[in-house]
C-alpha cells in the first residue's frame, strides 16, 4: 500500500538519553526517517546533548525549530520525541506553543521513570559512587557526541537523571502540564495553546521464551532485566518506562508488543513478531496529514 505522509510542517525526530542521529552506519531511528522522507515527509534530527536537563535539552532543540523554519519556509513544526526527547518536546511547546503543530510522545517518561528512581537511591548525592557514574557517563556521552560529529554540546548526566526521576518529572509537570492526563492512567487533553498532543508506547509482555528471535538481542535481555526494578507498573512496561507514565494527550495506544528501544526500531538487525515499529511512525505521519499538520 502506498503511503502519504506529507505532512503540511516538517517533523523533527527527537532522541533521548546517549541519543544520536548516525554513527557510520548505525541510526538510532533505524529506518524511520528514510521511511517518512519516502512517503513525502521532510524530516529533520535535531542535534541535543546526549546527557543533560529536560529544559536544558528543550532549549537546544527550540534553537534548532528555528533554523528548520527558516530554512523550509514553514511556520510550524511537527515534534517526535523517544524517550526524554519527548520531554524536551513538551517544554519546547510550552514556551514557544506558536511554532508547534505538535508533539508526539513515544515510550516518554512523561510522569518519570521508576528504573531512574532505582539509580538515583543507588547513587548517594556528593558520594564517590555518584561522582563515579556520572564520570563514567559523560564520557560516554561525549565519546557517542564525537563518532556523530556532535561533539560540541555539552553534558551533565547527574542532570539528566535527576529530570527523568519521577520526583524531578513531577517539578517539571508542575510548570508543564499540557497534554498530561488528569488522572493516573487516563488521557491529556488533545489540543492546548493550539498545540495537538499525541503519544504511543509499548510493554514487554510474556515470557523472553516467547520472542523467538528478539529474545536473542542482548538489549532486549538488559531491558527484561531492568524491568525488575518496577513496582508501581512491574509487569506493565518497556524496560525503562512504565505503561501509564507514557501516557500524554491522545493514546494512541500504550501496550505494543515492543520494549523501550523497539520503539525506535532498535532491535540489533533481529525481527519483532507481530508488529513494525516504522509503519508506527509512518502511519503516524498520515494521521498528521490527516489533521491538517
């Protein structure tokens, strides 16, 4: 079936935490992007700090919409953001609602994440093993920035994982609450300032026996294990995010058969039963089309 995504306002994929856009060959939104330029989108990756704040990422992005618009001519933008990047898309729609047609939310943190909670306790604050993580991390943040040729962007991963706690998430609702639903598990409002709100999320489901061949992806298997450390969604989600927390806007829907990084078409070369993690994009494209964005 032919596909029509050509949107009215460009789209901009967003990544989160030690996100990227290409190291050699290696995307992080594996295929999307080719997938929605060839069904008549133009896609654009913003570059932002792999590690660092909710707002400090937002305001890097907001510079970066700018320069989408004046070099296509439009007046809006269509935002995407996996993970954090959905974060830093909330807070680029709140200050600057004018120039968002809007913001889609896959696999986001958007009430926090109970793994971040986990690592946050691990890590006693002005201790030696914080100092030591977060030593760790932003090289490693750094060393991801300098393969993708972002290497000028500054890091702070102690920010980074103090803004996807559920406590630091909870500051950040409190002065950017559109889209959120008004209670646990329910739906935000579709449309605020002129901004549509969207969102879609996965959960791991059954036993890793039953993923035939993903359950042969190592990343695959981190994420069952980090699973273990929620308790308020244990068997409802993705390995990073719970079901509920990703809820914003409209759901589109919440329990795809997919794992945190499934949602970004990350599953090392290896296919996931039952659903296509691009079409989701795609068709997602399409219902912005179909809105007039």
């Amino acid at each position: 079936m032919l596909r029509n995504a050509t949107t009215q306002y460009p789209i901009l994929l967003i990544h989160g935490l030690f996100g990227f856009d290409r190291i050699g060959n290696v995307e992080l939104f594996h295929g999307v992007k080719q997938a929605l330029r060839s069904a008549g989108a133009r896609v654009f990756i913003p570059h932002l700090s792999a590690t660092h704040s909710n707002e400090a990422r937002g305001d890097q992005l907001l510079a970066q919409i700018e320069r989408v618009l004046e070099g296509t001519g439009a007046r809006q933008v269509n935002l995407i953001g996996h993970s954090q990047g959905a974060l830093a898309a909330r807070y680029a729609a709140a200050v600057a609602p004018e120039v968002i047609a809007s913001v889609t939310s896959v696999s986001g943190p958007n009430h926090g994440s109970e793994l971040a909670d986990f690592l946050r306790k691990a890590l006693t604050p002005g201790r030696l093993p914080e100092h030591v993580a977060a030593t760790v991390a932003t090289l490693f943040a750094d060393f991801l920035s300098l393969l993708s040729g972002n290497h000028q962007m500054p890091q702070n991963a102690i920010a980074a994982l103090n803004s996807l706690t559920t406590e630091g998430v909870g500051f950040f609702n409190d002065k950017y609450p559109q889209g959120l639903p008004k209670t646990w598990g329910g739906k935000g409002r579709d449309q605020v300032n002129g901004v549509r709100y969207y969102s879609w999320s996965g959960t791991l489901q059954g036993n890793i026996l039953d993923e035939g061949l993903n359950a042969l992806d190592p990343l695959h298997g981190f994420l069952r294990a980090f699973s273990g450390y929620f308790t308020t969604e244990a068997e409802q989600n993705d390995g990073m995010v719970g079901r509920y927390s990703s809820h914003l806007g409209k759901v589109i829907r919440s329990d795809y058969p997919l794992d945190h990084l499934d949602s970004l078409n990350q599953t090392a070369g290896l296919a996931r039963k039952g659903i296509d993690p691009v079409a989701l994009y795609v068709q997602h494209a399409e219902r912005l089309r179909n809105a007039g964005l």
